[in-house]
C-alpha cells in the first residue's frame, strides 16, 4: 500500500521521467534486428541535426559532407576539442537560459565540461530506473547512494528536502572524504533505512563491504543489489561487495556526458543501449578504443567521442534474454598503464594485484612520473615488514623493468580527483 502511493507521488511528480521509462521500455521488448533498425536511424538523425545545427560540427565535417556523412567517415572528437569548442558544440536552435553545465570528473586527466537540458537530465534518471529494475527493483523502492563527488551533494537536509527524499525515495550520502567512523555510521544507515539498491562509486563501495564483513555487521534482507557506477570496478570488489551485501553487482558504465551506455544484466554480462549509444570500438595508438555517439544529446551532440576508455563489442546473445548486443570494458582508462623504458605497458590490474594478500593497507596507489621509478603511497597506520616492501621492489625489477625502482611513501590520507573517484594506478611519466 504504501509503495502504490510513494508510485503515484513519485509518478505524479516526474510525468516526463516515467513517460520516457515507459517509451525505454517498450525498446527493450524489441527484437535486436527492430533496435539496431532504430538504431541506425537515430543515428543519421543526430548526425545531421549536429551537422546542420552546431557550428563547430559544420566546420569539422566540412570535407566529408559532399559524400553524405557517413559514420565511418566522419572524424573522431577529442576531450581536447570539447575543451576548446564548448560553446560551438551547442546546436543553435537551443535557448541557452534552458541549458546547464554539467563537468566530468577528468578520470583521464581532464576534466570536461559540457551543456545539457532538463530533458538530458530525466532521460538520464529513466534510463538509469531501467537499469534498477534488472536488479527487480521497482519505482519508487528505496535507493542509498554512496556518493564521491562533492560538487553534486546539496547540503542541509530541511524538511522540504526530507519530504522530497521521501518520495523519491532516495538519500545520498556525501562519501568524498572518511574515516572508519562514518563507514560504521553508514553501514548503521543501511540497516535502519532498509534500500533496496545501493548505488556508488566501486572503491567506495568495496570499502565499505570490508568494513561490514570485517565488523559482522547483518545487511538487511531487503537488499536486491548494488549498483557500481563513475569507476572501473575490479573483480576483488565486486566479490566483497557480494559477500558483505548478500546481493548481486551490476556494473553501470556511462559517463557524466554520455550517460545510459550499458549496463550489466544479472548473468553478468554488459549490455549495450543502443536506443540510447552507438558505441564502436576502434584499434587506435594500439589499444582497443571505445567511440562513443549519444542519440539523444540534441542541445549538444556527442558524435564519435573518444571517451578515454578500452573495450571490444561482443557477438552472441545472452541467457538473460535482452536484445540488447554485448560489450567488455577494458579494465584500464587509458592514461593507467605504467609505461618502462623500453616501451613495454603493464595494465593496472597487475599492480593493484602485486598487494593482494597483504594485511593493514588501508588506501594505496601506484604513480609513475619518472621512467624509472614508481611511487606507492600507502595508508597503512602500523607500516609494512622491510622485507616485504624488500620482495615487492624485486618482484618489480624481474617482471616489470630490471631498472625500475620502487619507492614507498606512507601517508594519512590518498586524495581523491576532483570528481572523487580514486584512482589506484596513475602514470605520468614527463
Ligand atoms: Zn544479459
């Protein structure tokens, strides 16, 4: 009775949000040849509107408009290019009082801005209810967000914004900074506010699960999921976040200007929304590069957007039934990858695992700036044995570079970026 009523408040106050839920989901229920058709139009719809309608489009496809803008002839657009051109990526048509801005966080270094519209704002929120409901949830259950970046939390809870919470059923918690006294607090949160899904950052997220495993802390049995979103999530998270929640992960993969790109269903498998993407994976500088299109991003097309990931498209369907194709995420961002000398690239899940097994870390992260030498900050209140930080370093110059020198420093804290996300590997070497 009262999740009807929280529906019929929730609907009565979002009717965009849930007419555009209802059209997503009646997507879903096409076959995969009726939504690569789709697909395929909406494409040619977006790239002609970007055409005819924002001026830095209608310079950069100057040369190639005479054959008709073909996708695969059209050129890629780089974070660089929407730095620079911001403004001219904005179709004229728009009414610019309407439009907000929206910034990424720069987990590839740079951080972007860009515009949106109230429109791109509740398609993104219908588009991620679909998602929730994969995990069997339903409109209007509760949702917890573990949120890490701070320029999206509105402070000070008044009772509007209680009444507000209520209905929409959903509370965020600010999780940029903490200590272990706010994990314990906000594992009690979950206990008492019973959600449904729990929705944050993966390193956030798996930090939490320890605390509540290594606590014994019961998770209530309400729980159906927990939604992993802004990070690169890592199977030994994935695994302690099942343990301490009692639920299945799904893996969202979007970004703050292309949000809804794909999905994870509940045989673990990533989902690709093609009523929402046309993704493409593309062999670029040696790496498997994910290209980005959104079909729905009218106020500012992003077509061919280089979006500093790596994956590949899957063929073959999946047991869970949905039409929509498949895809793997790499498991780097594409400035992750420590570089030697000698040219070789190791990915940063071989660092995050030259740590597994030992105790007392709290935080840590690998930085390379130099070629020969990477730093590991580490968060580890008691210190590490010097024979152990002894192997390590000599576990490094056999498998990653004879000449590579590991340094340790011990820290209070390990900062996050300036979206909160953390990163465990980052190589900048000058
Ligand atoms: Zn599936």
């Amino acid at each position: 009775m009262i999740y009807r009523l929280k529906n019929w408040l929730h609907r009565n106050r979002h009717p965009e949000r849930y007419a555009l839920l209802d059209g997503l989901l009646r997507n879903q229920a096409m076959t995969r040849e009726q939504l690569l058709a789709k697909r395929e139009h909406d494409l040619s719809e977006i790239i002609r509107h970007a055409y005819d309608r924002a001026p830095y489009y209608r310079e950069k496809y100057a040369e190639v408009a005479a054959q008709g803008l073909a996708m695969g002839s059209l050129p890629i657009l780089h974070k660089d290019e929407v730095i620079r051109h911001r403004d001219r990526l904005v179709a004229a048509d728009f009414d610019w009082s309407a439009l907000k801005i929206g910034n990424t966080g720069g987990s590839t270094g740079k951080p972007v801005s860009f515009y949106y519209d109230a429109f791109k704002g509740e398609l993104m929120r219908a588009g991620m209810a679909r998602s929730y409901m994969w995990a069997g949830w339903k409109p209007g259950e509760k949702i917890l967000n573990f949120w890490g970046a701070r320029q999206d939390i509105k402070s000070g809870p008044g009772f509007g914004q209680r009444v507000n919470a209520y209905i929409a059923a959903e509370r965020t918690i600010g999780a940029y900074e903490y200590t272990e006294a706010e994990l314990r607090a906000w594992a009690a949160t979950i206990r008492s506010y019973r959600p449904v899904l729990l929705q944050g950052y993966a390193s956030i997220l798996a930090e939490l699960a320890r605390y509540v495993i290594d606590h014994k802390i019961p998770m209530p049995a309400t729980l159906r999921g927990v939604f992993s979103t802004a990070e690169v999530l890592y199977g030994w998270q994935r695994e302690l976040m099942e343990r301490a929640f009692g639920c299945k992960v799904f893996n969202q993969y979007g970004s703050r200007e292309i949000p809804n790109i794909a999905c994870e269903c509940r045989h673990g498998n990533l989902h690709v929304f093609t009523d929402m993407v046309y993704l493409e994976s593309l062999d670029i500088e040696h790496e498997r590069r994910l290209i980005v299109t959104s079909l729905t991003n009218r106020a500012m097309p992003f077509i061919r957007y280089d979006i500093g990931d790596s994956g590949r498209l899957k063929e073959g369907d999946c047991a869970c039934g949905s039409p929509f194709p498949l895809m793997e995420i790499g498991l780097c961002r594409s400035n992750d990858l420590i570089r030697t000398r000698s040219g070789k690239r190791f990915y940063p899940s071989y660092f995050i695992h030259l740590l597994d097994g030992l105790e007392g870390i709290g935080q840590y992260q690998f930085v390379q700036r130099e070629a020969d030498k990477i730093t590991l900050n580490l968060v580890a209140p008691g210190g590490l044995p010097a024979e152990t930080l002894g192997a390590l370093g000599e576990r490094i110059r056999r498998e990653v570079d004879a000449g590579m020198v590991l340094e340790v420093v011990y820290v209070d804290e390990i900062k996050r970026t300036v979206s909160g996300k953390h990163r465990f590997v980052i190589s900048n070497p000058v």
